[in-house]
C-alpha cells in the first residue's frame, strides 16, 4: 500500500517537473521507477509509454481546442512515427537490457546538454515539451517567439507577425505539402521530417519517452514550424506513437496494471498541477537542479549499461 | 429532415486548400475525443487505485493479472482492481486510434483523399501492432 502511494507520488513529481521544465515525462519516469523501485528497464519502459499518452493526449485535446496544434501536419507525419514505433517496440524485445539502459543514458545526457545550452541561451522562454498546457500562462513565453501562431493578439500593435522566414505563398508547393502549412508558415522538406519522423518513433517505442525532444526541432529547425505549433503538434503525435508501440507492450506483457495505475495517475495530477502554477514559478533555478540530477541520472544508467 | 441537401464539399478535384471551418469543426471533435477519452481513462485508473489501496496490493509483487479483454468485465463486477486498471491503461492507449477513426470520417465528409489515405495508412499500422503483438508469441 505504501509502495503504491510512493509510486503515485513519484509520478506527481515526474509529472510536475516535466510540465515546469517542458519536458515529456517519460525521461523522469523510466529511471524513477528502474533506478528508485528497481523494476526491470523494459517494464518501465511500459509504463512510461501509457504515462506519456496520458499527459501529451491531454495536453493535445487542450491546445487543440486553442487551434495550436497542426492536424493536418501532425497526421502526416505520425504515420511515420507510429511505423517508426511498431519496429522499436518489436526490437525492444530483442535488445539486451544493458544496451537499452545504455542507449537511455545518452538520452539523458544529450536532454541535459539540451536544457544547458537553452538555459545559456535564452533564460526566460522555456519550450515545453509535452507540457501540459496551462489555462493562461503558456501563452505570453511563447508569444515572444512565436506570435505567429498566436490566436489573439497579446497586446497593442502585436497581432502582425513583424517576420515569418518563409511566405507560404511563395514557397507552398500547392500540393500535399503546401496543404499542411499553417498560418504564416510553409512547412518545408517534408521528406527530412519522413525520416526524423521514423526515427523519433524507434527512439519513443525502445526507451519510452513521448520523443518530443525530436520532434520538436524537427518541425521547428528544419521544418519551418513555429516552435508553439511544433510543441503543439509534437504533443499531438505522441499519442499515437507511443500507442503504436504501447499496444506491442502491452499484449506481451510489458505492462504491469498495479504499476502504471499509481505512476499514470500521479504524472496525469502532477502534470496538470506543474502547468496551473507554471507562470508563478521562477524555472531558472529549477533547471540548473534539473540539469543537475538529469546528469546524476544518466551517469547511474550508464553505470546500470556497464554492469 | 432530410430536404436540406447536404452541401457536399467536392468543389475541384485538386483542392490545396482546405476548407477552414470544416478543419476548425474537425479539430474540435478531436479535441473533445482526446480530453473525454482520457478523462474516463483517469477515472478507472484512479477507482483501481482506490481499490489497490483497499486490498493492500503491492506495485512490487512481481505476479500481476495479464491483460484479458474477455475477463475483464468480471473482474470490474467483482470489484477487483485489476478490473478498472486494465480498462482504464486500455482506453488510455486506444483514445489516440479514435481520434484517427474520427479524423478518417471528417476527412472522408471534406473529400480530402490525401488525408484519408493517411488515416487509413495510421490504422493499418496501429492494427498490424495488434496483430503482430497478438500473435507473435513472447
């Protein structure tokens, strides 16, 4: 009983700092439950996939709703996420534990190498990841990149967008790819999101997590996608790529129902909790701790790949 | 009731553009699929995990009940935990296949064949897990 309140708590945690941080849960909750309640990597790893649908699912239906997120632009691409997912899910079950405890521990240190350089960069516009969205307070941090996508002006004078790289009526194709761009936006090199696409589902089905720490560039870096719809849309997808590859877990008995009950729960309360007072908290001392124990983190998994 | 003809969307066969309000509408009703499924979701995990507390079971007893969709209708009338955390995880995991299923049907009524064809490609693949999970041993 006691354990199962701890593992609800954890996933509060989980899912408290990943909404402040803008990150998925499910980097916090394989380790939490492999490196804290000493479960098997791949158990976990199921775990966190229904965890992850959870939060990102809700977080989609609600910037859905805002007109955030492209469904257009996030169908098309998640077909190649879930393909990606179902081929991940099926070499998960090959792969040794150490290598899968090994390839995690990279993406820990490249997730706090990311959460660096952002800090570095730019103190005061976190980038949520799959976070979930809060009632008012997403809004302005965005804004101040993206006021593309902005569905009301912010204030005087900012509802004309001063840049948008690329005009859609200059660079839209007309074609299928021109019919996934958005307002004031041209989605580009939709083949090179084909691929990041099939790779960040092999990434999401073998270790666990939403993928949105690829996805998100992609769209954003090299896709032209504005970072608030990309976050929108990268919530979007998850869904289906994690389910694509939960499904895998879940007929081979991957997933344990007294595990996930508790962990789904509390990262579903702690997610939405993280996101109500997001705009009250400082996250900038918040992050340097955060990068702090993502390091601890992936040195313990390392040590886990190493025997 | 039915003298209104239905505005059918088929304008040009090589439409780009598609239609706003049939997109916004579409949205919406995806919107809703996504927060009422995972409401409900929630709900029956969080009753489970009521019932968990009750019974005193351990997250790290290494037994637990396998997934068995035929049982798990018995398993909810009989207040067992189990029960409501296998629908709960199970609808957790087939709300984003709904919102495609419903995707698929706005698209069909826009008349957008691209955008069907990636509904249909997204299910295959959410099937052919099922089929290849289902059958391949393990």
């Amino acid at each position: 009983m006691t354990v199962a309140l701890l593992m609800a708590a954890g996933g509060i945690a989980a899912g408290a700092f990943g909404s402040l941080l803008g990150l998925g849960g499910g980097v916090l909750i394989v380790p939490l439950l492999t490196l804290g309640f000493g479960l098997p990597l791949r158990e976990a790893v199921g775990v966190s996939l229904v965890s992850v649908i959870v939060t990102s699912s809700a977080a989609a239906g609600v910037y859905l709703e805002r007109h955030v997120a492209n469904l257009r632009l996030g169908m098309s691409l998640e077909l190649f996420t879930a393909i990606g997912a179902l081929v991940g899910g099926l070499v998960a079950f090959l792969l040794p534990e150490r290598v899968v405890a090994g390839l995690f521990a990279l993406l820990l240190a490249y997730t706090a190498a990311t959460m660096t350089r952002r800090a570095l960069a730019r103190p005061e516009a976190p980038t949520p990841v799959t976070a979930m969205p809060s009632p008012a307070a997403d809004a302005p941090a965005a804004a101040a990149t993206d006021a593309v996508a902005a569905e009301s002006p912010t204030g005087p004078g900012a509802a004309v967008p001063a840049e948008s790289p690329a005009d859609p009526a200059q660079t839209a194709d007309g074609g299928f790819v021109g019919s996934l761009s958005g307002p004031g936006y041209a989605v580009r090199r939709y083949p090179f999101g084909i691929l990041g696409s099939l790779f960040a589902g092999l990434v999401s089905a073998i270790l666990g997590v939403g993928g949105g720490i690829v996805k998100v560039p992609l769209m954003n870096l090299g896709m032209g996608v504005p970072l608030r719809v990309a976050t929108a849309t990268s919530n979007l997808m998850i869904g289906i790529t994690a389910s694509a590859s939960a499904i895998v877990y879940l007929f081979r008995g991957g997933i344990d129902p007294y595990v996930a009950g508790p962990t789904a729960l509390g990262v579903f309360v702690g997610a939405a909790v993280g996101s109500r007072v997001s705009h009250r908290i400082d996250v900038r001392i918040l992050r340097v701790l955060f990068i702090v124990v993502l390091a601890y983190t992936a040195w313990q998994m390392a040590m886990k790949a190493l025997g | 009731m039915s003298g209104v003809a239905r505005p059918e969307q088929r304008r040009s066969p090589a439409r780009t553009q598609p239609d706003a309000d049939a997109t916004r509408r579409l949205e919406l009703v995806v919107a809703h699929i996504l927060q009422w499924g995972i409401g409900v979701s929630v709900a029956l995990v969080a009753i489970g995990v009521a019932l968990m507390l009750i019974d005193g079971i351990s997250p790290l007893d290494p037994t637990f009940p396998p997934f068995d969709p035929r049982v798990v209708v018995a398993q909810m009338l009989a207040l067992e935990p189990a029960g409501f955390l296998w629908l709960g995880l199970a609808l957790t995991i087939a709300t984003p296949s709904v919102r495609v299923a419903a995707s698929l049907v706005g698209y069909l009524r826009q008349g957008d064949r691209r955008m069907v064809l990636v509904s249909l490609g997204i299910l295959a693949v959410i099937a052919l897990s099922i089929v290849i999970a289902g059958t391949g041993g393990g």
